[in-house]
C-alpha cells in the first residue's frame, strides 16, 4: 500500500454507496454525481490500496475480498463521522444544521406541526416528508432522510435501530344504513356490502390483507384509494364500508357525519407506529423524538381519537416495544 497518499473521506463514501448499488450508474445517480466521478474514486482507492475492489465485468457489482474489508471499514469510518458531527451539533447553542424526518402520511398530518415546535432546539432547519412506506423506506435507505416514522419496522434491516410510538387500532367505517339496531358483524358486511379499501400498493392496504385473512373474510372490492379522504367520502356517501384505522380518521371527524365506527375483530387489530434511525448516528435524539412522539399522542391526538370513537380508549395508546411485525 502506498503510504504517502491519504485516502480521501468523499472516496470512501462514494465507495460505500456503490457497494450498495446494482453498477456504477446506479452509484452515481443515489449520489447525484457523474459516472465518471465515482469510476474515478474507485480507482483512486485501488491505486492508494494497491489492489482490486471490484470484480471486473460483474453485473450486479460485486466486491473482491479487498473490496468486503474495505467497505466494512469506510461503512464505520464514515458512521463514527457522522456520530462526531452530530455530538458536536447538538451540543452547540444552534445543534444540528438540517434534520430530515420522514413520516407515514396519518402519523405526520396528525403530529406533523407540533412535532417542529418541540424539535426547534434539535436542529436550525427541520424538513418533514410524508407519503407511503414504500418510498419514505427507500428515501431512509439512501440517507435522504435521518429519521423515519413508520409502519414498517424494516425487519429486512437488522442493524437499524427502531423506538417504539403507538399501537394504531384498525377499526370499520360504515354508512348509517347498513347498522341495523344490531351491529353488524364483519363476516356480514364482507358478503353482503361492497368494500371500499386502499389500494394494495400500499402498506395499510397490504396490513388490510392481513387483517381480513386472520378473520377469514374475503370482502368485495369495488373501489380502492391511495387517499384516507377520498376512501371516507365513498363511505360517508354510502358507497360501501371500509377498513381504517384511528390515526387515519382523526383528522377527518366531518366525514364521520352518517357513519358508524365500529371495532374489528374486538379491535385487537392494529398497526404498530415506530420510529426507525441508523445506529451510533444522533445521538439520544431518535429516543428524544420518539418519546416527543408518544406525548403529543397522549395529549393531544388520543383525546381526539377516542371522541369519535369512545371504545377505542381500551385498545389504542402508546408502547415502548416494537412488535416483530
């Protein structure tokens, strides 16, 4: 190895990145960099290292023995870096520079605002992502964002580390007039009511799946959404029922007008909310949101929740374990 040349940080996160990457291209677009920059770093550290680190003409890129150490290596090199930044942020006046949160769209509308207000020491700009699991998940995984507020406890990831929020009842939403002075049992509702759902591309409509195959339902699908608003406007017009959950209702109370909700499967149904960071990166930050979390959940969203569902108080509310599902 030549020792008068020092390897240079960006080489090294460049080559963790392509690491990660199916080819050099793929490398070069997660960085927003050219090919020809990122084919450069690697032969500037094959040349410092004096040995290969790719397997030549491989696709998807692999790594030669070399190449698995040094990755290991830049992997921990560059997560002490970050650790060290964000210690020395945070105990400054001003603490971090940018803070990225991602959330699932429910969990954000409902604490979104209030979380900003109570993060104000954490960093000078605070920017919040809301969406799908799917593609917040991927935003995680390619470091656009440093914490991700999730559904997903992102099993496939074991290194992650993941501080428990809430347990999120699933519950039904049904038009007036398929409440008889009886309630309407859900095996009842799935035979004779068309259903309206999210779509299956997503990961509530993937849990909606779930939780109609433990009860042994197969519901009739007539209309699916990607919108909670939407789905509910169905419902309160009498379209057909639906499967939600709290969180998901909280912020829409006037399209419960002509709508019962009512619990499923006793309401031990539910999704589990956590919050998902990079290990040895911030700090005690990610415990400090997730516990910022679980207050405005108690003080302020729970309350709402159960008012329009006042059953709910016996299944919802905040945990400090994270569910292996």
């Amino acid at each position: 190895m030549s020792r008068d040349v020092e390897i240079q940080f960006g080489a090294l996160r460049i080559f963790a990145v392509v690491a990660e990457s199916k080819t050099l291209t793929d490398a070069a677009n997660r960085l927003g960099i050219t090919q020809s920059a990122v084919s450069q770093a690697v032969a500037q550290l094959e040349e410092i290292t004096a040995t290969s680190l790719l397997v030549r003409r491989s696709r998807p890129i692999k790594l030669t023995p070399s190449g698995q150490t040094l990755n290991v290596h830049a992997k921990k090199i560059l997560a002490d870096t970050r650790q060290m930044l964000a210690a020395v942020q945070q105990d400054s006046d001003a603490g971090l520079s940018n803070l990225n949160i991602g959330f699932i769209d429910s969990f954000g509308d409902a604490v979104g605002p209030q979380i900003v207000d109570k993060l104000e020491f954490a960093a000078a700009r605070i920017s919040l992502h809301t969406g799908f699991n799917s593609p917040l998940s991927e935003a995680f995984i390619q470091r656009d964002l440093d914490l991700l507020i999730t559904s997903d406890p992102m099993l496939e990831h074991p290194e992650l580390e993941r501080h428990a929020i809430l347990k999120d009842p699933f519950l039904m939403l049904v038009p007036d007039r398929f409440v008889t002075s009886e309630t309407p049992l859900v095996q009842q509702l799935a035979a004779e009511v068309p259903f309206v759902r999210y779509t299956r591309l997503s990961r509530i409509g993937a849990l909606t799946d779930l939780v109609t195959r433990r009860l042994n339902v197969s519901p009739s699908t007539r209309y699916e959404f990607d919108s909670t608003q939407t789905l509910m406007r169905f419902v309160q017009a009498g379209r057909g029922w639906a499967i939600a959950t709290g969180l998901c209702i909280v912020q829409f109370p006037a399209l419960l007008e002509g709508v019962h909700v009512l619990p499923l499967g006793g309401g031990d149904n539910a999704r589990h909310i956590s919050l998902v960071a990079r290990p040895d990166e911030l700090g005690t930050l990610p415990e400090k949101v997730a516990s910022l979390c679980r207050e405005i959940y108690v003080d302020d969203v729970l309350p709402r929740t159960v008012d329009l569902a006042p059953w709910l108080k016996n299944y919802a509310g905040t945990r400090v374990d994270v569910p292996l599902n």
